[in-house]
C-alpha cells in the first residue's frame, strides 16, 4: 500500500433556493426511477422492455437511464460478491457464540446473562440461514436511503413530511 495521504475532494456549489428546488425535484425523480428500476429488475423483466417503458414514464433520457441501470447493477454486484464473505462471518460468530453457551452452561446455569447469550445465538442462526436461502434464490436486499431516512419514516409530521406514506426498505444484511 502507498504511504501517500489520500485526499477526497468534493465540491459544494453555494445554490440559491430556485437552483436548490431544482436538483431536490431531479434527485427525488432519480431516486424514484432507481427504486422502481431495482423492483423491476428483481421481477426479472427484460432490459429492453424496461428502458422503453421508463424513458417517457420518469422522462429521462437513455443516457440517463442507461447510468442509473449501470449503478444499480454495481450495487447488486457488490452485494452478490460480499454474501459469501458474510455468511463464513457469521458462521464465525456462531462458532464463538456457542462456545460462550457451553461454558456459561457450566459456569452459570439459569443464569440472565446466559439467557441474553442464547437468544443472541439464535438470533445469528436466523440470520446465517436467511442469508443462505438469499444465496440459494439469488435475492438481493438493498437498502435505499440511510438509517436518517429509515427513521424519518415512524414521525413523517415532524419530518416535514404531511403524507401518510411509509417507506418501503429491503434491508441489507450488514455486519453480523
């Protein structure tokens, strides 16, 4: 690895509010038609047909949809690819969770903290086997928006937000 500093750059243009309304409208359009490009895709409609259909459904343009399509499948790429070093993660886990079990079992029968360390157990098994039967049906689960957003769901009045809507959220499995 290179010993130089890695520096990030971004730009953070100063916008007046009509300029600021502006990209807010394009960003959520761009959102819009990424989150229903990703369900589409998991459908397993064709490309072809999809891009026919949303040209003059979120009026973009090809090019545009083509970098949306280009993003997404990076995204779901990427997830494919991380599965299989999560499941041996939580195979791990599971693994030094249950040898925790045995010696509290030994150490402490009946006690609380070996009750929290069994339901922990269980809850990383669940998890080991929802991942493999994602592995298995080739599901992909991905998250739209950050934990900010998630929550800004339950208080939509507080949020800014007058619509009864809920958001809808295909967690990723994150670090187990």
């Amino acid at each position: 690895m290179s010993k130089r500093p890695v520096f990030t750059y971004q730009t953070r243009p100063e916008l007046n509010p009509e300029q600021a309304a502006i990209l807010d409208a394009y960003a959520d359009l761009y959102g819009k038609a990424e989150r229903s490009l990703f369900a589409a895709i998991q459908a397993g409609d064709a490309l072809n047909d999809l891009k026919r259909e949303f040209l003059p459904k979120f009026d973009i343009t090809a090019r545009q949809f083509n970098a949306m399509r280009i993003g997404l499948e990076g995204k779901i790429d990427a997830i494919k690819e991380r599965r299989p070093e999560l499941i041996a993660e939580a195979e791990k886990r599971i693994r030094k969770a249950e040898k925790v079990v045995v010696k509290l079992e030994t150490k402490a029968p009946g006690s609380n903290k070996l009750h929290q360390k069994k339901r922990r157990l269980a809850t990383l098994q669940n998890r080991l086997v929802a991942l493999k039967a994602d592995e298995k049906a080739g599901t992909v689960r991905l998250c739209f928006g950050g934990k900010k957003l998630f929550h800004a769901q339950f208080d939509l009045e507080a949020n800014g937000d007058s619509s009864k809507l809920t958001l809808s959220f295909s967690p990723t499995f994150g670090p187990l």
